[in-house]
C-alpha cells in the first residue's frame, strides 16, 4: 500500500499557503518546498503510514502530512521529542 504514495509521487503538490506553512515550521528558505518534500518521501529511510484520509511520512525528525486522496502536502513540521 505504500507504493501507492510513491506511485503518485508526480502528483504530490501544496498550495502556497501550505509553502508558507512549512517554510515557517521548518525554518526554510527560498527553496523548492515541494521538491524538498518529494525527496523525503522517496528517500528509502522515510516511514510512510496511511492514517485515514492522510499520509505521514516520518523522516529527519520531521513529518510530512499528505492527503491521501488530493496528493496535497498540508503541513510538514518537526516531530516532537518524547519525554521520558
């Protein structure tokens, strides 16, 4: 089922809210936010897990959320550190 993400990887895409949302989270800079993202998915050391109507792909210490039917990257932010 993962390679379904993969597969579709040509249609992943954001809006330019959603550019402006992972710049900031992410503290980028004038880079190709979707580009960056595309590259995380399909770097082999990514964690892909479908959650319902999303995607997370867990990779670096970040997460980057994908709606499963649209292919449009929501957000990508840091994952939190879990406390012991």
């Amino acid at each position: 089922m993962k390679e379904i993400l993969i597969e579709n990887i040509d249609k992943v895409h954001t809006t330019e809210m959603g550019i402006d949302r992972i710049r900031r989270n992410l503290g980028l800079s004038d880079i190709d936010v979707v580009a960056w993202c595309k590259e995380r998915i399909l770097d082999e050391k990514s964690i892909k897990e479908r959650k319902g109507k999303n995607w997370y792909v867990h990779i670096d210490g970040c997460v980057i959320t994908v709606n499963a039917g649209s292919y449009t990257i929501i957000t990508c932010h840091k994952e939190l550190e879990q406390r012991q």
